[in-house]
C-alpha cells in the first residue's frame, strides 16, 4: 500500500479531499477580490435572496452562528454588506448587500462558471452529482429540508 492509498476505503476521507480540491478551485476568481470561498457563499446567498435575516444566510449556507457573525462582521467592514438591527428586537439583524458588494455579482458568476468548467463535466453530469449529493445531505440532516 502506497502512502497516498492509506485512506482509499474511507468514503468521508475522499469527500473531504473532494470538498477541499473544489472549494481551492474559486480561489483564483475570488483571491484577487479579497474573498474567500464562506464569503462567497454568503455573497451569493445575498444576491439570490435578498435582504435577509442572519438566520435565513445561515440555513442557506449551512455556516454556524460562530462562523457566520466574524465573516458578515468582515465583510460589513470592508462595505460589502450591511447589518441592520431591529430596533423593537435587539436580536434581529438583518443583512443587505451594498453597492459594493452589488458590484460583486460578475465575480460570483465568474467564480461558479470557473469551477463549472475546471470539472470537466457536461451538464447531465453535474446535474447527476448534484442530485445524488442533495439527496445524501437531506439524508443526514432532513431537519434542514
């Protein structure tokens, strides 16, 4: 057995290695904007939802709350984003992009097409994969449905 083929029969070793191979894909498109891949997700999921509440960007993309709050403090601060408060509940804030982060919209669409293209896959087959990962994902978390 070869050192790079210790792992070869742990299925969570080659998702991993999997996630981590495309999530370093974006970071060409992504790098030269001061983004990384969560703030991506984040970014896009405001682009496609609108103004939303931290909890709603959270379901979307699957971020906990301890990773959620640094990364839209970051991202408020570099002026991509703002974080409106309530002001009848302390607790709610909701979270909109800026003109900026607007602005960012060619970079997420060039990000997705990238990665779209570096796989290699036709679209059949990217539909494919994802329905089976879809499919796994509401299987381990179907709360999250």
């Amino acid at each position: 057995m070869t050192e790079d083929r210790v792992l070869h029969d742990l299925l969570c070793f080659d998702l991993y290695s999997l996630s981590r191979l495309v999530t370093a894909l974006y970071r060409p498109v992504l790098e030269p904007h001061g983004l990384t891949y969560p703030q991506y997700l984040v970014l896009t999921s405001l682009t496609r939802l609108g103004t939303c509440s931290i909890g709603d960007i959270g379901r979307a993309t699957r971020l906990d709350h301890g990773t959620l709050t640094p990364l839209l403090r970051r991202l408020a601060d570099r002026g991509l984003i703002t974080l409106d408060r309530s002001t009848t509940d302390a607790r709610s804030v909701t979270v909109s992009l800026t003109e900026d982060g607007d602005a960012l919209r060619p970079v997420l669409h060039e990000a997705y097409c990238h990665v779209g293209e570096s796989l290699g896959m036709t679209d059949a087959e990217v539909q494919r994969l994802q329905s089976t990962l879809h499919e796994l994902t509401d299987r381990l978390d179907p709360g999250r449905q």
